[in-house]
C-alpha cells in the first residue's frame, strides 16, 4: 500500500508542488503519493498501447501517456499509462479531465489500487466510454465499456484480439517486444 508522503494538498498546491519535484506524485483524495517506478516491460506495454490508440483515432482526439495527470475529482488525480480524450487540449496543460480511453497497465506494486480506486474513480467521469487493464504477468486486457444506457460491462481478453471502444487492438501488438 502507497502511504501519503505529505499532508493534504488543494489542487492548485498540488499542482504547483508536484511540478518542482523531480519525481512524479498523485493525489488521491487530497494526499499526495509516491508514483509507483515501473519495469522494461511495463514502458513497453504502455508505449505500444499509447501507439495503438493514436493511431486507431482521428484528429481532434489526442493520445496522452504516463507525463499527463488526469483529473478524476477535484482532489484526486492520477496518471495514466495511455488515453485518449476527445476535447481540445492546450499544448501547456499539465492535467486532462475528459478522457473517453483510459488505460493502466497493471503494477505488481500497485495492482490493487488499479483494480479498486482507479478503476472506480475513472469509470465515474462521464465522458470515459472504455478502462482497460492490461496485465503484464500474463496475456490478459479487461476492458470495461460503458453502454449507450450509461452501465458498464466488462470483457475480458486473452486470446488474439480485443476490442478498446470499439477499436480492434491485437495481442501481439500490445505485448511486442516483451517476453509476454
């Protein structure tokens, strides 16, 4: 379990804060906390993920990895391995609200934490329509989709392709030059 490193934080000190600091923090729930360090393997799943979903949308949507936070409330927010949001973005921004893609590839360090908070947190913005997990201990993307009636259902995949807001994604492309 990541424990807060500094007390609570509004989100314009955090903001603030976070950009002098030489490591990456998320707050959660206005506690700051460390940015879990990731593996080879895990920065190459997510660089092919973030490839992937850039390539499968059109202008205006914009891809955004692991160096933009996404704001999930107004004291919460994360980073994300790969997204996709749809609205204009100022080059400058430092954070994006409306993601319609969000994806995390699963740490062994913070596995629950995505599974649980971020999982919940992500599917309550409104515009999200898809949250995948891609595993990294073994060949398997959940991929949670909202329904046209607001619901969620969730799919898992581990064969030869899966399917991110509607867009084909295939396995081999996803865990490429890993040993998964």
């Amino acid at each position: 379990m990541r424990e807060p490193v500094i007390p609570q934080l509004s989100e314009r000190e955090f903001v603030g804060w976070e950009a002098a600091q030489e490591r990456k923090f998320e707050l959660h729930r206005g506690f700051v906390l460390a940015f879990a360090d990731g593996t080879i393997a895990h920065d190459q799943i997510a660089f092919n993920v973030r490839s992937l979903l850039a390539a499968a949308y059109e202008t205006p949507c914009r891809s955004f990895g692991s160096d933009v936070k996404v704001r999930v409330a107004y004291d919460t927010f994360y980073y994300a391995d790969a997204g996709i949001v749809r609205d204009a973005v100022d080059d400058e921004a430092q954070f994006v609200q409306t993601p319609v893609v969000v994806v995390e590839v699963l740490s062994r360090s913070t596995r629950a934490f995505d599974l649980v908070e971020k999982r919940a947190a992500y599917r309550a913005l409104p515009s999200l329509r898809a949250y995948a997990i891609v595993h990294i201990d073994m060949r398997r993307i959940e991929i949670d989709s909202r329904s046209a009636d607001g619901g969620w259902h969730t799919e898992t995949f581990d064969a030869e392709t899966a399917f991110i807001d509607g867009r084909e994604v295939r396995l081999d492309a996803v865990y490429a030059r890993t040993s998964r």
